[in-house]
C-alpha cells in the first residue's frame, strides 16, 4: 500500500479580535512593504483601515470570480511599488488573485501554465511571494488552503495546486463576518459545508483529513442556521469560520463532482454566478449521484448531522437547508437555462476534482446530473 503524505503547514491566529496580532504578524513573516490585495467592495467599507497600516499599498481590482487580468494587474502594482509580500484581504476571490499574484511575481512562466492540468504541482517552488490571509468571509477557507482558481481569458476555469501558495499566516477574527448579509453568509456557509462533504466522500484515503472533514460538516451543519438568523452571534461566527478552515485543511483528500461542474458555471462571465451558491445548489443532487459509491460515507455523515439515512434522507435535508436559509433550489432560480449548460459537461469531465469523486463521471452521467439540477 502506498501511503500518503499529509500536512498541514501553515500558522493560524485563531479567534475573536485576533486582527490586533496583525503588527507582530507581519514582522515574523519578514515584510516591510506589503501589498493588499482585497476587493472594492471592502475597501469602500473601511476594511483597509481596520488592518492600522502606516500608507498601505492597496490593490483592489478583483472580480467575483478573479481573472487572469485581474492578477496581471496585480503584479504590475505589486512590482512597481516594490512589494515584499501580500496581505489578502477578504473571501476567496482576493485570497485566491492574491494567491496568483505571489506565484506570477517570481516565476517567469504564463498563468495557465501553473494550472494543475498543466503540471504546475512541479513548476511552483517556494520562491512564491509571502502571503499573510485575513478571511471576511466562512466559506472557502482558502487561508488555510494550497489551491487558487482564476478564470483564464480563454474562458477556462484552471486550478492552481502548490503547498508553496499556502498562506505562510493567516488571521482568522469572526468579528470581521460580524457584518456579512444573511444571503452571503449562508451562500458561503454552504460552500464550507460542500468541501466538508466532498472531501470527506472523496475516493482518496486520508482518514486525517476525512476526521476534520467530518467534524467540520457537524460544526457547520449546527451552526448555519443560526449564524444566518442573527449574524451578530460571535459564537456561531466562530464555529462556521472553523468549519471554513476544517473544509481547507483537508482539500488535500480530494473534492468531487460539485466542484467539478461548479468551477465551469461559475467562468460564465456573462452570468457572474457565485460559487457558494452553485455548489449549495449541487449538493443534494450530486449525493444521491453518488450515493451507490459512497453508501458508507453517506451513513456515517447522516448519523454525525441526525438525519434519517434512508436513500434520500441526507440529500432532502440539503435541499430543505437550502430553502430555510433561502437559497436557490434549482439552477433555473440562478438564471441558468438549459442552453447555458452547453460545452460544461464536457469542462467538468476535465476538472481536476473529478478524479477523486467517489463515482467514475462520464459526459453521460454528468450531463445527466446537470439537467437533474435544472
């Protein structure tokens, strides 16, 4: 048997008001002059100035979904105003361009050549520009996480994998989720909970990362619902900032089909769909997709969440989530109609989270489990 390496690298300053670490932070980590990267929308609100830097140098040009441009952009800023790291402020579209950036400052290769389909996992070293994380956000976990998704020029999805693009330290203070709308905060609490799923289904043995993973699916299970209701409960902030981080510890297992068709979705530019939502979407259908596969695991997170564990027990209980905290329950609730669905099937069967979904896709079954979703 072929073991795996596991690991989990990265420093975490855990806990209500722990952005007041920010200062000492940056001195372990050795920067003098790092560049923020956030979005316009938490720089318009203050979140800069809550981080009390002396004449911060802000790069703010990030959309939903971060793009190959919005990256390059970012590096031009990061050199021209001699940077020496980054601090990535907010969820995971500026951690995730940030994530970009630090790779494309120091390696003289194209974006798309450090995708994981395209080898990347062995063209990026640990030259990688220092990164310091600052969630706002409990979906991604993406301060913890060694992946990054940029959508291309091309239209493309591509998924950047290297432990040397995880945050070198992250600051995780639920008090900068205190002022996430209900909307957002259940969107992202779904998507901590589908990378909890996921990975915990996945076809790759890792029981390390499968006992976080299912611990934080209980976390995250128990504490959305709440946390959506009264947004001010610093206790079930922190409990879903936890489940956010648990997903990302154990990405390293494997994700699935959810991501797999939610990473092609969420390139349509022309839709700007968040990924929280499609994968809150997704995740009734994909587990009664792959509930033949996965029959064991599907028992065992059904007793962890007190759900009946008959064949639709768990995916009902998604669905009905999904309604409570007022989500879509279909993709047509989105804005996506079947002529959308053109050419995704065929994206997904090459995501790099198909191949630890616990059940083999095909184009047949995929493009049947996205019509199922319509």
């Amino acid at each position: 048997m072929q073991y795996p390496t596991i690991s989990y690298l990265t420093n975490v300053q855990f806990g209500a008001g722990s952005l007041v670490d920010l200062p000492e932070v940056i001195q372990r980590v050795g920067m003098q002059r790092p560049l923020v990267v956030t979005d316009g929308g938490l720089l318009n609100r203050g979140f800069v100035e809550r981080l009390n830097l002396n004449n911060p140098v802000v790069f703010s040009e990030i959309e939903t979904n971060p793009t190959e441009a919005s990256v390059l952009l970012g590096v031009e800023a990061y050199r021209r105003e001699a940077c020496d790291g980054i601090i990535a402020l907010g969820g995971g579209s500026p951690m995730d361009a940030a994530k970009g950036i630090g790779i494309m400052a120091t390696h003289d290769l194209a974006l798309e050549d450090m995708a994981f389909i395209c080898g990347g996992l062995e063209k990026i070293t640990s030259e990688v520009v220092p990164i310091i994380a600052i969630p706002t956000t409990s979906g991604t976990g993406s301060e913890v996480g060694r992946g990054a998704l940029i959508s291309m020029a091309s239209g493309q999805k591509l998924a950047i994998i290297s432990p040397h693009i995880i945050p070198k330290w992250s600051i995780v203070d639920p008090e900068l989720t205190l002022e996430l709308p209900p909307l957002l905060t259940a969107a992202t609490g779904m998507d901590a909970l589908s990378h909890c799923l996921e990975t915990y289904c996945s076809n790759v043995y890792n029981p390390v990362a499968g006992a976080i993973a299912i611990d934080g699916l209980r976390r995250g299970w128990s504490n959305i619902k709440t946390v959506v209701d009264d947004g001010q409960n610093i206790v079930a902030r922190s409990e879903m900032m936890m489940c956010a981080m648990q997903g990302a510890l154990s990405f390293q297992k494997g994700l699935g089909v959810i991501h797999a068709v939610s990473h092609p979705l969420g390139a349509l530019r022309r839709k700007r769909l968040h990924h929280g939502t499609l994968n809150a979407v997704f995740m009734p259908h994909a587990i009664r997709f792959n509930l033949d596969s996965a029959r064991q695991e599907t028992r065992v997170i059904s007793s962890t969440l007190g759900i009946s564990s008959g064949t639709d027990g768990l995916a009902d209980a998604f669905s009905e989530l999904n309604r409570v905290l007022g989500l879509p329950q279909n993709l047509e609730e989105m804005g996506i109609d079947a002529g959308d669905l053109d050419g995704i099937a065929e994206q997904a069967l090459r995501d790099h989270c198909g191949f630890t979904n616990p059940r083999t896709l095909t184009l047949k079954n995929l493009e049947s489990l996205l019509k199922s979703a319509l």
